[in-house]
C-alpha cells in the first residue's frame, strides 16, 4: 500500500546502492529538482513525491510507478537500448497477440502466419 511508498524507495535505493546524493543527481539529470531532505522525508514517509518526481524516481530504479506506489508487480519493459524498428515490432507481436487472445473465435495455440511474420522479423532485428 502507499503507506510502505517510503520503505520501498529506501529499499530501491540500497539494493542499487545509492547514496541519496546519487538519487539527487540522477533526478537533476531528469530535469527534477529535489534536495537530500526531501528524498529524507519520501523514505521515512513524512510526505510524498508529486508525480513527475515519482515518475523520474521509478525510472531511476527501472520499476514501474504503480509498483514504487503501491507495490504492485507490474511487468515492464525496458525499450532504452532498443531500435525504433525494434519497438515498432514489438509494439506490432503485442497487439497481434493481443488481438489473438481477444478472438471471438477460442485462440489456437499456434501462431497465426501474421504472427510468425513479425516474430521473425522481430528475431532477425535483435540478431543484429
């Protein structure tokens, strides 16, 4: 729950080992401007971040925003070091599959042609 909002930061930033400063900085890089108290007073749960901080603070950790909120584990996924051609193909298999999954029709367990397409080509961007 948001009340553990507080642990988890301070938990995030051990298990990364950053000092506050670090985070202070990482935050500054964002475009962010928190000092050391403030990120104090988050850990210890006297007050809460605004959501552009708790946006960049997710980010810093590479969790999601609704996990260092709620702790929800929610599946991310990291497009950073991906190529614009990878993440169009990505963003292209997920909603093909989702549209799969969401059939009228019971989904086969096999790929439709369409599907298999993409993959493939989606296999061949990252052997690259």
């Amino acid at each position: 729950m948001l009340f553990a909002f507080g642990e988890r930061l301070r938990q995030l930033r051990h298990e990364k080992n950053y000092t506050m400063g670090m985070v202070e900085d990482r935050l500054a890089q964002k475009n962010v401007s928190i000092g050391q108290s403030a990120l104090g007073k988050y850990e210890t749960g006297r007050t809460y971040p605004n959501l552009e901080t708790a946006a960049a603070l997710a980010d810093i950790f590479d969790v999601s925003l609704d996990y260092l909120a709620m702790g929800s584990k929610s599946k991310t996924l990291t497009l950073q070091d991906l190529s614009e051609e990878q993440i169009k193909l990505l963003t292209e298999l997920a909603a093909l599959l989702r549209q799969h999954n969401h059939s009228s029709v019971s989904p086969s367990p096999t790929p439709t042609s369409e599907e298999q397409d993409v993959l493939f080509r989606l296999i061949s961007q990252f052997m690259k």
